[in-house]
C-alpha cells in the first residue's frame, strides 16, 4: 500500500503525463478545454491493466478524436509518447 505521501507526486506526475500527451497532440480543437483532455487521459489510464495492455492507445484515439483531433495526429501522438516512455 503506497503511503499518503506518495500521492502528491504520483497525481503530479499524472496531470504532467496528459499534458505532455496534450502537446504532444498539436494545437487544441477550438472550444476544447485543457481539462478535457487532462479528464480523457486520466479515464483512460486504467484501462492500462486490461489484458493486452493497449487499450489506453485505443481510448485516447476514440476519445481523442472526439475532441476534434484527426486520427493521424493521435497516432503520432502514441508513437512519440511511447518512444519518449522506452527513452
């Protein structure tokens, strides 16, 4: 069980990480919030530990797309947030 001062800096680096992926995506949809896409990453973080472990790439896209973004930039988006993960 993690300590309660270990959730400070685990949220922190979670709101870093959707915005690395928000910049990662471009120019933001008009009309579209930061906090959206900070919501839409977070919903889709859990979905990490289902069997597979690519069903958080498949949600971003879905929901990414959503949000006006085309399905090229998501891609890009999941390849260099996955290369800058492996570096």
């Amino acid at each position: 069980m993690r300590s309660p001062r270990a959730s400070l800096p685990t949220g922190l680096a979670g709101f870093l990480l959707a915005e690395a992926w928000r910049q990662l995506l471009g120019p933001a949809a008009p009309g579209t919030r930061r906090r959206h896409y900070h919501a839409l990453y977070g919903r889709t973080q859990i979905a990490k530990y289902l069997p597979g472990n690519c069903f958080h790439l498949v949600g971003r896209q879905l929901l990414g797309h959503r949000l006006g973004h085309g399905h090229g930039a998501l891609v890009l988006a999941a390849l260099a947030e996955t290369a800058l993960l492996l570096a």
